[in-house]
C-alpha cells in the first residue's frame, strides 16, 4: 500500500485544503487537524506563517479520490 502524497484536495477543503490534506497523508480525520491547529494557535508560535507556507508550496490535487 503506498502512502497517499502531500497535496492539498480539491474536496473536503474548509479554506485551502492544508489541513485536509495533512490529515490525507498521515492518515488523521481532517476534522482532528483542524482542531488540532486551532488549538496550537494558543501557543506562542509560527502556526500561522506555517499553514500560509504550506498553501503556498503544496500543489493541488491532479487526481485520484
């Protein structure tokens, strides 16, 4: 089985897709992502620097589900 690339889907998306495709490749409900994120905005920290990298560098999804 392989495992799934870093990409950010065209579905199930909220804002950008990063979360759901996090949660896609580490096998973790999009849901729990988002909340998890949410949750570590409370911390001192580049989190969202870090989301707003990853919409940037992370390709769309071409295909599959």
């Amino acid at each position: 089985m392989s495992t799934p690339v870093l990409s950010r889907p065209t579905r199930g998306k909220l804002i950008a897709g990063v979360c759901a495709g996090l949660g896609r490749r580490f096998g973790l409900p999009a849901n729990v992502v988002r909340l998890l994120f949410i949750v570590s905005c409370v911390l001192p920290g580049p989190q969202v620097l870090a989301y707003l990298a990853l919409w940037v560098v992370l390709p769309k999804d071409t295909g599959g589900r």
